[in-house]
C-alpha cells in the first residue's frame, strides 16, 4: 500500500498536466486570431509537463527498493530490463491518469455530435498525440531516470552481489538469511581497502559548494541572456526570430531559453540550499533535537537537493507569472498548481537508498529510548528550517525571472 501512495500523486500529475494541454488547445480553437496567447499558453504549458516528468523520475529512483533490485539482477533481469519495466508501469499510470481529464474536458465542452458520434471541432489526430504527450515523457523520463547507474539508490551505493566465502556461513544454514549474508558479504567485498571501518562511502556527487557555483553560473547566464533579449535590452531585434507576434511584454525565445537556465539552475543549486537549512539548524550551540535535524538535512543534500531546487523553481514560478499575466487566467491557475504539487510531491519520495537508512536510525532511536514523537519532532523542525529558504529562494528566483522587463 505504500508504494501505491507513493505513485498517487504521478497519476494526479499526469491527469491535471493533459487537461492543461486540452485547454491550450480548446484555447486555439476558440480563438484562432490570438497567435502570441496561443504561443505563450504552450510555453506555460511546459512547466507542468517538466514537473510531471521530474515526478516521475523521481519515482523511478527510488522504486523498486535495493533488495527487490538486486532480486532481479540474480534473475536475469539487468539495468535495461529493469528500466523498461519501470518505465513502461510509469506510463501505464499515467495514461490510467489522463483518461479521466479526457472526460472531464469532453464533459466540459459537450460537443458529442449525436449524428456520427465524433468530437464536434476537435482535430481528429492532433487530440489523441496531444493527449499521448503526457504518457510518453512519463515513460521516457521514469526509464531513463531507472537505467541510470549513479542516480538509482544515492551515491555510494552497489547493488548486493551474492558472494561465496569460506569463512562466512553458508547460504541456507539455520539461523541465516539469504539477505544477511548477502547484503554483508557484498559490503565486504565493495568496501575499498584504504576505508576506515564504520566510514560511510565516498560521496561521488557534488558537493553543496560545487552545486551553487555551477548554479550560480547557470542563473547568471540565463539573467544575462534574458536581458539582452527583452524589449528595450542590446540583442532585442524587435522582430523576426526574437519576437513572438502578440505575446505580452515582447516574449521571445531567448527571453524562454534564459528562464529555462535560470529554472535549471535553480535546480542545480538545491544540494546547497538544503545544506544551508541543515546550517541554520545547527548554528549557535544547537540541543540534541537541532542538531539531529540539522545533521540529517545535511546528509539529505546530496540526495534530496535536486528534488528540493525543483520546488524552489516551481514555487518561483508563481509570483511571476503574476506579474508578467494581469489578471492570469483559470488555464494558468491550474498549470502553476499542476507545477508546484508535482515539485512538492517529489520531495518526500527523494533520497533513495538514503531514506532506508533514514528507517535503520529511527528504530536505532527508539532501541535507545527516544520518544516516540521525536520523529515527528525532527521532521516538524526540518519543516521549519526548509520552508522559509523556499520562500526567500523563491522570491529571490521570481525578481530574477522579471527583472529585465522592470
């Protein structure tokens, strides 16, 4: 049951993101006079369809658990397999998603034509490629985010490889499990030689200060790139391939190519912003509950941090398109709640292998007396220490996305 609650918020996603779609294309079937509106509703329409696919990346990650992996590995089925697998169930629960908002949107329009039974004024293969957009990213973002081999369960981590040794017992002996002598028998052997025991594998992954700076870098470029092509900036051409005809404010592509930098680097730099929540945590002569909060969002960072400046950028989202759209309307409502649920949903199911050991320190805890309530004690003061470095990030991010146009 958990794992179907895990993949709820995927089938949510995925039905609010084709109904967005639908939208944009009752839109320019409404009004097919309105070019730049019809261009600027597919450019907000890619948000939620990234969000979604970062969502179902994000699950592909962290499903299924490394023992259940590394069952099948021993049956044959390698990271390939393994990945079509994942990624062919990820699109099945979103197509299973998309199919109510079809209704819904056919519900809403009612224009069943009772004479031949067609769809009065919709196009008759553009609706269903449309509403196949969100199934196929689904399934290509969940396959290639399971295939990929540094990103599956945290850094660090191998998949256990049944060992044979002649000094450990065997396999089948009472008193022994097929997965303890399994899953000790690989740390052996994966353990480099020149590692003290008990010191937890090198972090392969970036550290919070390589993260900023390569997202610094990012959101400078995109700044950069976005003012030299916004009305009024050195590139703006005022026409041609630098102007969408009819879209507010004189947006172009290079205006659209510079937020996406500054959105990617958002993202990028999620390791240090969650790094800087563990900090905040523990600065000033923290007490045995700050501080365990604060060493587990700096141990999250690595794993959690990319899941974390995707909320970031889809918070950031928000107040902009606020200020670019007066008064934004029902479609751009629901695709900037699309986005932000996605990014958010996200974040709980982050962290692979790193949110089964997360499990081990909790029963760990309560072995040595803790309360039953300090794990919702750690996770209220995480709350706590992550919320505001959203908001501020994310007010931050937003001024960034509309400072060229003033």
């Amino acid at each position: 049951m958990p794992l179907l609650a895990r993949r709820v918020p995927l089938l949510l996603a995925s039905g609010g993101t084709c109904l967005v779609l639908l939208g944009v294309l009752a839109r320019a079937l409404e009004q097919p006079g309105t070019a730049g509106g019809a261009t600027l509703a597919v450019i907000g329409s890619l948000l939620p369809l990234a969000a979604t696919g970062h969502l179902a990346a994000t699950l592909a990650r962290t499903c299924p658990p490394p023992w259940i992996r590394a069952e099948l590995g021993a049956l044959g089925a390698g990271r390939g397999r393994t990945a079509a697998l994942v990624g062919a169930s990820s699109g099945f629960l979103a197509l299973m998603g998309c199919l109510p908002a079809v209704a819904l949107f056919l519900y809403g329009r009612g224009t069943p034509d009772g004479a031949g039974g067609h769809l009065a004024g919709l196009p008759a293969v553009g609706t269903p490629t449309l509403v196949a957009l969100v199934p196929l990213v689904v399934t290509g973002s969940a396959a290639l985010a399971a295939r990929a081999p540094g990103d599956r369960h945290g850094a660090g981590y191998r998949a256990p490889v049944p060992v044979i040794t002649a000094a450990g017992p065997a396999i089948g002996t009472p008193g022994t499990t097929i997965g303890t002598t399994i899953g000790t028998t690989a740390d052996t052997a994966t353990a480099p030689a020149d590692r003290p025991p008990g010191e937890p594998a090198h972090d392969a992954r970036p550290d919070a200060g390589r993260s900023f700076s390569a997202g610094a870098a990012l959101i400078g470029t995109g700044v950069a790139i976005t003012s030299l092509t916004a009305p009024g900036g050195p590139g703006h051409a005022g026409t041609g391939p630098w102007e969408l005809p009819g879209v507010p404010a004189g947006i172009g592509p290079g205006v659209v190519g510079g937020w996406a930098l500054v959105l990617i680097g958002t993202m990028v730099a999620g390791p240090a912003l969650l790094a800087l929540c563990g900090r905040l945590l523990l600065f000033r002569r923290p007490g045995v509950r700050r501080m365990l909060a604060g060493r587990a969002l700096l141990t999250d960072a690595p794993h959690r941090g990319r899941a974390f400046g995707a909320l970031v950028a889809a918070s950031a989202a928000v107040p902009a398109a606020l200020v670019l759209l007066h008064p934004p309307g029902a479609l751009t409502a629901l695709g900037l709640g699309v986005t932000v649920f996605a990014a958010l949903a996200a974040l709980p199911v982050s962290g692979g292998a790193n949110r089964w050991e997360r499990a081990e320190d909790r029963e760990t805890l309560l072995l040595l007396g803790a309360p039953h309530s300090l794990a919702r004690e750690l996770t209220l003061l995480r709350l706590g220490a992550g919320a505001p470095v959203v908001v501020l990030a994310a007010m931050l991010v937003a001024w960034l996305l509309v400072l060229p146009f003033g």
